[in-house]
C-alpha cells in the first residue's frame, strides 16, 4: 500500500532528499558527492516542504513546495522578470522543485498523480497560494499543460543547476484553473482531501540546521538583492500562512 504525505521527521527528509540524489545522478542532471544528499539553500527555510509518496517504510516518489520568502523561488535564478511579475502584481505563490522517484513501473504515472494532487491541495488551502511554478524540460512541458492544467510563462532556457539542461517555466494558477481546465481541476481539486492530511508537518528548525553541511555549494539562488522590492513591500509570513 502507498501513503501520501508531508515528510515530518529528520528521517523522512533525509529519505526524500537520498532519493533525490540518487535520480538526479542518474539523470546526469547533478555532479555525485560524498554524502548522496541532493540538499538546496531552500531546503534550509521554514518555507519548504517536502511531500513524499511511501510503499511500506520506503519513500518511493518526492516532492518539494518552495514558498515565497527570502531568497524568492528557485526559478528566479533564471526567470528573473517573469517572477518579478507576479511578485508586482501581489500574487502569492511558490516552486515545485526537487521531483524524484523509484523506476515503479505501470503505476509510477498514478502515485505522481496522487503526490501532486496532494501538494497543489496543501498549496492552495493550507498556505493559500494562487500559483505554483514549475520548470521542467521542454519534452515534458506539453504533459502538465494538457493533464494538469500549467501555463507556460518563460521560453526555454539553460538551467545552472541541473548541468545547464534546457527548462520552460510553467505556472498553474489555482484562482483561475476550474474556468480555463476543469479537467485539470477535477483531477487536483475534484475530491477535497481531510484537513488531517493537509495539516502543516514542518519540520523544526533544529533539524533543517542538520542539513547545512550537505548544501551543495554549486546551487546559486537569485541574488538577494533582485529581492529587495519584495522584502520592502511584503505581506508578513504570518498573514501569508495561517
């Protein structure tokens, strides 16, 4: 039987962020290193969450939910003016990044299923986001705009943090999904998950501090400074996360 849920524990982080690892050497899309951990400035914020499909003890499928917050998102370092938009018009939104899973043959398309469903569910009503971003290789791109119901928001380009393979950005806005896919929406949002499974599971600052030694050095988040327009005008996290 496969469960789904927000990672809670040290251990379930450290489960999630191996097999991150793992796919993403396999892909080439990162270098090896000595602590087979893919870990990210972001995985260090109370702002992201990881989510995590499980068979058994053994997380099989993760991924993470980055929220807007002091180093942007992600995608910022290489769509600067696309997400300086959507920062203008005061929309509140964050990243899907980090997505990895075992070979799980016929089946891997459904759990992936399940595992998004349950994060744009924790997204829009628990953190109360209108949009999450994604990039993604431009192969993939035409799936979650068909099935899933994205946008895309940015051309392709290389991506510094996956040995400069080529990305699109795509956006999925929550606010506006039910008019423009209602297919997609069906799929996301058709059968409302429990509040017990959409209940925030972060993890203790303590524990995210454990995880500072495995940062890789070579993942560079948008200059703090493209953010300065945001820290001086944004709303406060606790206004943006009840």
């Amino acid at each position: 039987m496969v469960t789904y849920r927000p990672a809670s524990t040290i251990e379930d982080w450290i489960a999630a962020l191996r097999l991150v690892y793992h796919t993403y050497v396999r892909a080439g899309l990162i270098a090896p290193n000595k602590y087979m951990l893919r870990v990210t400035p972001y995985h260090l914020l109370p702002t992201t969450d990881l989510f995590i499909a499980c068979e058994g003890p053994r997380v099989i499928l993760t991924m993470s939910l980055v929220r807007d917050g002091i180093l942007g998102i992600p995608a910022e370092a290489v769509y600067p003016e696309v997400i300086g938009v959507h920062r203008k018009e005061r929309r509140v939104f964050g990243e899907v990044t980090c997505l990895a899973g075992e070979e799980i043959g016929n089946t891997g398309l459904s759990h992936f299923i399940e595992l998004v469903r349950l994060l744009a569910q924790y997204a829009r009503f628990t953190e109360h986001l209108d949009e999450v971003f994604i990039a993604v290789h431009p192969r993939h791109a035409l799936f979650y705009e068909k099935f899933l119901g994205f946008e895309q928001v940015g051309d392709v380009r290389e991506y510094p943090s996956v040995q400069n393979r080529p990305a699109v950005l795509l956006c999925l806005d929550a606010t506006t999904l039910q008019q423009r896919h209602p297919r997609a929406y069906q799929i996301l949002f058709g059968s409302p998950l429990s509040k017990e499974q959409l209940w925030p599971a972060r993890l203790p600052v303590e524990h995210r501090r454990l995880l500072e030694p495995f940062v890789d050095k070579r993942f560079v988040p948008a200059p703090l400074a493209a953010h300065a327009e945001w820290q001086t005008n944004a709303i406060p996290l606790a206004q943006t996360s009840q």
